[in-house]
C-alpha cells in the first residue's frame, strides 16, 4: 500500500478513537442540569425571595455600544425572586460604553446597574480580569452568594439567571457555564463559527469536565456563575491576573482549588456580536490561538500536523484514489471523510442550520490551522493576544521557546 494509503488508515484510526474514546465529544446533549429540590421548584417557597441566593452580575464591558443595546436590557430585565444587581465595569471604552450602560438602564429599568471604571490594568493583568477584578471587588461589599459572570456581548433570557442558580444549588455546583450559542447569520458565519465550538468540545470534552473528580477542566466565559466562596478559595482573579484565556484558567483554579465544576451548551444565552466576514472570524481566532498552545513552538508543530492527519489527510486520499487510482487510500480516505462528516451534523443541528458545511470541515480546519500560525507569527512579532488596543505578552509562568525545547 502506498504512503498515502497508509496515512489515511491512520486517520481511519485516529478517527475511531475520537468517535468513540474521547468523551463523546461530538454529542451536543450537555444542557443545564435538571432541577432539584434543592432549587426551589414547586411549593410556595418557590418564589420567596428570602429563599433565594443573592447574585452580583459582573459585566466587563470595552468598546461595546454596538452590542449593548441588544445585550444589557436582556440582564436589565431578569426575573428573579432573590436579591439579584449589576456591575458593568467600563474598561477604558472610548465610545461611550458607560454612558450609554447608564442611558439603557434609566429607558428599561429593572435590576439595579452599577457602571464603574477601574482605570488602566496594573502590569501583568489583562484588561478582561482587571475589569472583572474591580466589579468584584464591588460586588463582595453586598456579600453575595453567587457571582455571575457575563461577556458584554451576551444576552440572556428572562429566566437565564433563574435557571443558572437553580442548576447550581440542584447539584451543588461551585461553577456553572453555559457556551452561549453564537450569531450565525453570514456565509462565512455559518462556516466557521459551529467548528469554533465544535473544536472547543473536542480538546474540551464537556462529558469529562462535568464528570465528578475529573481532570480535564474548561468554562465558556461568556457566561459564568460562580460562587463567591468558591472564588476565594481558588484567590481569583488574582490567580489567573496574566490569563489570555481565561475562562479555562478560571476552570482550572476553581476545580484546582476543590470546586465542582459544570459546562454546558446554552438554550437561553446568546451572542449577540456580529463576525460577517472572514477577517473578523480571523481575529477572534488567531488572537488567542497560540496562547491556546502554551506559546510553544513544538505543541504548533504537533498541533499542525495533528490538524493536517485528522481533518486534509482524508479528502487529499479521496483525491488520490479518484485521480490517482490508489484505491485503498481513496477508501480509507472516504471512511474517515465520512465519520469526520457524521460527528459534525450534531453541531450543525444544535445551530439550527443546513447540513451543507458538514463535508466542507476540511476547508473550514484548514482555515483554522493558518489562523492558528498567523497566531503565532503575530505572536512572534510583538502583536500577539491583541485585542481592542491592547496586547499581551506571553505570561511569566510560561517559558520562552527555547526554554520550551530544552525542558
């Protein structure tokens, strides 16, 4: 059999292994838990605001007028039974995010909204978690039992916050997180954004993050409930203050630290911010992807040919078979082709959109694979982790690349 032939039997492998092996990742079926006694469902009691857990929502907010229109009144309006506010901490925005947080509150009412501004980061802290530090730090003085999380670009159902607390106190949960789903409206929308999600749930099973004493750890920080002694004990976000990716990182400390954790697909969260074209999907991925990978050159290396074997080495078979007459790669090829195909429908359905970009995720990996370089060029360049003005260099518990190779 021909070398060809032989890397698409490995990817037939590879493939076998991931359908079945690492955590039924494919499955879409990792909702809010089902409630409990414990969440006040039922009764009389069910609506007694004295019953309920009081929640400080923490919204870091930068440059966001243009989605928070759509996302603020959505927590303006919560119902909940308990003691529930909010904190938008304007983050240095200079197109009037704070000004018009206060304007939409005074149109819509609803719950109390704080808007405060912490100043520029202090070294070593990303701007998202020396935002979200201060808002907590306003929060704690009403001694809240729960934090809420949320991205600026997030809107939430009346009853989001109802059920995220429920699905807490049901299951005893430190942190629960919902994957909010994700606008899909334009083509390329429609061809990356489902794999963004997809690619997260296959390096991040939920099945294994939302088994109890599991290892593998991740959150979605869009939206975030945590509790508030779970976040002091795990000391963040002071723990995490050089995170690029931090919702991981905060996973991580929580479970680190003997916090329950929980993530999930969301029904009732969306984002609400637009990506219509391909350079702005290309910023929101390349910006991070080379954090994703520790900043080391060898996990790129590894991570690039584990892209090229799993998701171009089957249709390049398919390709060799048909035009080449090698038929056992070209079969090979097809089988794997065909299970990748099978495993991305779930998320497709989850999305509420045509199946037709289900054979195209080789294209759409290829996409991701030189977004994922560009990172690191970037990174390699001086403009890595950029986002909104602001760039970070690599954090100091990370070693440099050569440190990376000799270690």
């Amino acid at each position: 059999m021909s070398v060809v032939g032989w890397i698409s039997v490995c990817s037939l492998v590879v493939w076998g292994w991931l359908l079945l092996g690492q955590g039924f990742f494919w499955r879409t079926d990792q909702r809010l838990p089902a409630r409990g006694p414990a969440g006040g469902d039922g009764g009389g009691a069910a609506d007694d605001p004295s019953s309920w857990p009081s929640v400080a929502v923490v919204v870091p907010a930068r440059d966001e007028a243009e989605v928070l229109p759509l996302s603020l009144p959505s927590l303006l309006a919560q119902v909940y039974p308990g003691r529930a506010e909010i904190f938008l901490v304007d983050d240095g925005s200079t197109d009037g995010t704070g000004a018009l947080a206060r304007e939409l509150a005074g149109r819509y009412g609803g719950l109390r909204l704080t808007v405060t501004s912490p100043g520029e980061p202090e070294p070593g802290w990303t701007g998202k978690l020396w935002a979200v530090r201060h808002g907590m730090a306003l929060a704690r003085a009403g001694e809240p039992e729960f934090l809420l999380l949320t991205d600026a670009d997030i809107a939430h159902e009346p009853d989001s916050l109802r059920e995220l607390v429920t699905a807490a106190r049901a299951q005893d949960l430190d942190m629960v997180s919902q994957m909010a789903r994700l606008r899909v409206a334009s083509v390329w929308e429609r061809l990356v954004v489902p794999a963004f999600v997809y690619f997260f749930s296959q390096l991040y099973p939920f099945r294994r993050v939302n088994r109890p004493g599991a290892r593998t750890a991740a959150a979605a920080g869009g939206c975030v409930l945590l509790r508030t002694a779970a976040a002091e004990r795990a000391r963040v976000p002071e723990s995490i203050h050089e995170a690029v990716i931090d919702d991981v990182s905060l996973a991580r400390a929580v479970q680190n630290s003997g916090g329950r954790i929980w993530l999930g697909l969301a029904d009732r969260v969306d984002s609400v911010r637009p990506y219509p074209h391909l350079s702005d999907l290309w910023r929101m991925v390349s910006r991070s992807a080379y954090a994703q990978l520790r900043h080391n050159p060898m996990v790129l290396i590894g991570t690039v040919a584990g892209l090229a074997l799993i998701y171009l080495a089957p249709p390049v078979a398919v390709g060799f078979g048909v035009f080449g007459g090698d038929a056992p790669a070209g079969w090979f090829g097809l089988a794997a082709w065909a299970v990748m195909t099978g495993t991305y429908l779930p998320m497709l359905r989850y999305y509420r959109q045509p199946l037709w970009p289900a054979p195209l995720l080789p294209v759409t990996a290829l996409l991701y694979l030189l977004m994922t370089v560009d990172s690191a060029v970037q990174h390699y360049r001086g403009r890595g982790a950029a986002w909104k003005g602001r760039t970070y260099a690599r954090p100091t518990g990370v070693p440099a690349p050569d440190a990376a190779q000799d270690s």
